[in-house]
C-alpha cells in the first residue's frame, strides 16, 4: 500500500507491477487527505485485489468515497470484456441497484412553514414503510412478481396506476435492464422481495425533504428543473431482499464454479465466472431482474411520497411534483467504451454519461449535490462518479461516539424534522461517520467526471 504515489492533480495509483497477480494498476481518485484516508482502509487491498479479475481492462478504479466492502471496495468500478471477461456479484454488492430518486416540487421552502414541514415528513413516514424487514401495500399475486422483474416500473404504470410514463423516461434505462430473466431468481429472493415493493429498508436508506439552497449551473438547473428555495426529495433504496438473496445465491454458484474455470483469486469474495459461462450468464439474467424490481421500489416509494404532498399540501402540489431523475449506483452493465463492449461493474459509484443528472447524498446533517456527468468521464472512470460522501467510521465506531436521542435533538434544532425507527439506526448514521461531502465533490468536479449544478440542504428525513 505503501506504493501509492500520485500521478495527476486528484489521481493516485498503485502501478500493475505491484504485485504479479495485478493484470491492471489500481488507480483512485482523491485530494491527499482522502488518499490517506483509503490508504488506511482496507478499500486499497481489496482495490489491488480486483485489479487481478480475468479479463479487467484499463485499471481498477476507486472514487473519492471509497471504503471497505464486501470483495469489491465500496465506491470501485471495474469494466471486463467479453467473452472471457468476468462478472463478479462482488462487484455490484447485495443490495443490487441501490440508487437515488430525486423529485422536485413546485413549491418554496418559505412556502412550507414549520408545521407543515413537520406534518409532510410525518405524512411521508405513515406512507412509505421503513425499517429492516418491513412489507409494503404494493403487494403482488401470482405472476405481478415476474412481470415486475421482467418490466420494472412501467409495468407499475400500466396496471396499478402507479407513477406516470414520464417517471419512467426520467428513469436510467428507463428503469428495464434487458435481458432479465426471473427464472434465475430462487424461490427465496422471491419470498424475501415479494412483499417488500415500495419500502425503504434499514440502514442508510432515507427519504429526505431538502431545499434547494444554491444554484451553481443555472442553465443546467434550469434543464433539471431546479430553482433556489425549491424543495426537492431524495429517495434512498434498492432491491431489498430480493437482490441481498439473489447476491447470495451466487456468490455461493460462483465460488463453486471457481476451480472448473482455472479462477484463481486472492480473496474468494471476488467469486466470479466468465460473461459467457453458465454461471455468468444465469447471474447477469438474475440481476437484471433484481435491478428492475429496484426501479419499481423506487418508482412505488415516490407515489407514497406524492400521496402525502397531497395529504398535506393539496393535490395539485402532487400532481406538479416531478422527477428529475433516478440513477442506479449497484449493478454491472453492459455499455460501449472506447469502440469495445464491455461489462462495467459500478458497486457504490454512478453512472454519469456527458449531461445526465448525477445526485451526491452528503449526511441528514450536511447537504447533497445535484452533478452534471462530463465527457471526462468516459475517458477517465466509464462514464462514472462516486454515489455519496462515503463512511470514514464503521456503523458500531459512529454508535460509539454519538447517542441517537442526542443527535435527534441537534438535527431538530438546527431545523432538521425526523422521524426514525430506532435511535440506534440513527446513531449508525450520523453526520460524523461520513466523509466531507464538499471534499468528494470538489474531487470529482476537478477530476473532470462531472460538474456542480446545485446544493441541496435538508430540512427533513425519515429512516429505517
């Protein structure tokens, strides 16, 4: 780790002759205070690590919010090539197409004084169901599970009313991987995932109420639809469930199927297979499904969060409430870089082609940032950012330092509304276990990855 050594204004990297198992060095974006940060962290090792896939291409990328995580760092990209390339469930990490929503409403902060703001955040948390394991209303019979997996959100549109088609256009692939196939999904994932449509989970998923603080871009805020004052919501979930299983089916499928295909591999939560074998194809099937049904989750989270603009608002208040986008920032996707196919592992970073909306969730005490994706990025990271600030303490070191009920009071003091399921899940995510959002951003906007177009500051949040 030691041979780490900077070799552009906000890059470092670790050279391929490292170590003779590196096909590709390990390249990380980051200031020299986040550099140190991951050098401290195993983020670096196991960066190392999957710079030793078959078939990786380029270098082993880590964004500036990188940390330790399950094979893959948090915050790593890998692209492979077909057909001898591999894909790696590591890679896109168990919760599968974990991703950000973001609405924007046509009405002000000064519009939502403190009691209204208090009463939408509750409205909101009676809407949307939080919490690990929680069941959701969406409930789905018979084949509704399979044309989910099949179709994403759409399907939601056209036989439950949920949402509109213009959600959907604002949606990265328009919410449908191809090639979903929900034959490969167990029994179990679809058990675990069956009634847990439209929730948000536990951990650091949220729904937060913001307003739009500073216009940095203006023409691109205008091309989003964001203005100052404005007050967005920013929806934090993924697969639930259903990806953690269809994650652990196979991770298991694969680590079997290791010796068979001549895999070698420092660190067996790398487990992976070649694109074209069995195992790679069943799997792509699978979490293309997984990632569908993530859409959908989403897309039935942001009609909860309408119903209760409308409960507390009025209905032409939710009926003007739009999407600006939602992006994915768990899944593996197969894209054109530089005239070549190649599968693109993004496990906590976000697609971010020239142009797209790209949205940094900070902390409930802190900000987010709306980006814009620059043609740097193709080159640079394919077509990626990081997907938040990135945690700097593990969730048991942040309970160690801060009481849940403490941080409630400060967060209500400074004008911040929540409502959480447990004081403990809130300590878990306090402000301090993150890195400085401001830091990661400037990183990547001077990596030329992708541009600020607007700050976003929270006025309120409801947590598992």
């Amino acid at each position: 780790m030691s041979q780490l050594h900077q070799v552009g204004e906000v890059v470092w990297e670790i050279g391929a002759d490292a170590r003779p198992d590196m096909r590709v060095p390990a390249r990380v974006f980051a200031d020299a205070e986040i550099a140190e940060a991951v050098r401290r962290d195993g983020a670096l090792e196991q960066l190392c690590n999957v710079a030793t896939l078959p078939g990786i291409v380029d270098a082993a990328l880590a964004m500036p919010d990188a940390h330790q995580g399950y094979g893959f760092p948090v915050g790593g990209v890998a692209a492979t090539e077909p057909p001898h390339g591999v894909v790696s469930p590591g890679g896109v990490g168990y919760d599968i197409n974990c991703g950000v929503r973001l609405l924007a409403a046509p009405f002000t902060h000064g519009e939502l004084d403190d009691r209204r703001r208090g009463a939408l955040v509750e409205a909101i948390a009676r809407r949307v169901p939080t919490g690990a394991g929680k069941g959701g209303r969406l409930a789905l019979r018979g084949g509704e599970l399979d044309a989910v997996l099949e179709q994403g959100p759409r399907w939601l549109v056209e036989h439950r009313g949920v949402g509109t088609a213009d959600d959907v256009r604002a949606t990265e692939s328009e919410g449908r991987l191809e090639g979903a196939d929900p034959g490969h999904v167990s029994a179990r994932a679809r058990e675990r995932g069956a009634p847990q449509l439209g929730t948000v989970g536990s951990g650091n998923h949220f729904i937060e109420l913001q307003r739009v603080e500073d216009v940095i871009d203006r023409e691109t805020a205008e091309r989003f639809g964001l203005r100052k004052g404005q007050v967005t919501v920013l929806i934090h979930s993924g697969s639930r469930g259903l990806g953690h299983q269809v994650c652990t089916d196979y991770v298991r499928t694969m680590d079997r199927a290791l010796g068979r295909h001549g895999i070698v591999l420092p660190d067996r939560q790398l487990s992976c297979a070649p694109l074209d074998s069995d195992e790679g194809r069943a799997y792509l099937a699978a979490m293309a499904a997984a990632a569908n049904f993530a859409w959908a989750n989403r897309h039935a989270i942001a009609h909860g969060v309408r119903r209760a603009i409308a409960d507390v608002v009025g209905a032409d208040a939710a009926n003007g409430t739009r999407q600006v986008y939602d992006v994915a920032h768990n899944v593996a996707k197969l894209e054109e870089h530089g005239g070549r196919l190649l599968c693109v592992h993004r496990k906590g970073a976000t697609r971010a082609f020239p142009g797209q909306a790209v949205f940094i969730p900070g902390s409930m005490g802190t900000a987010s940032y709306v980006l814009a994706g620059r043609e740097g990025s193709m080159e640079r990271s394919f077509g990626t950012v990081c997907h938040g600030a990135g945690r700097r303490l593990s969730r048991t070191a942040a309970k160690k330092q801060v009481e849940g009920s403490a941080l409630r009071r400060e967060l209500e003091a400074a004008g911040i509304a929540v409502r959480a399921a447990s004081s403990r899940g809130l300590a878990e995510e306090a402000p301090l276990a993150y890195k400085d959002v401001d830091a990661v951003v400037r990183v990547v906007e001077d990596a030329g990855l992708a541009g600020r177009v607007a700050r976003l500051r929270p006025i309120g949040v409801v947590k598992g």
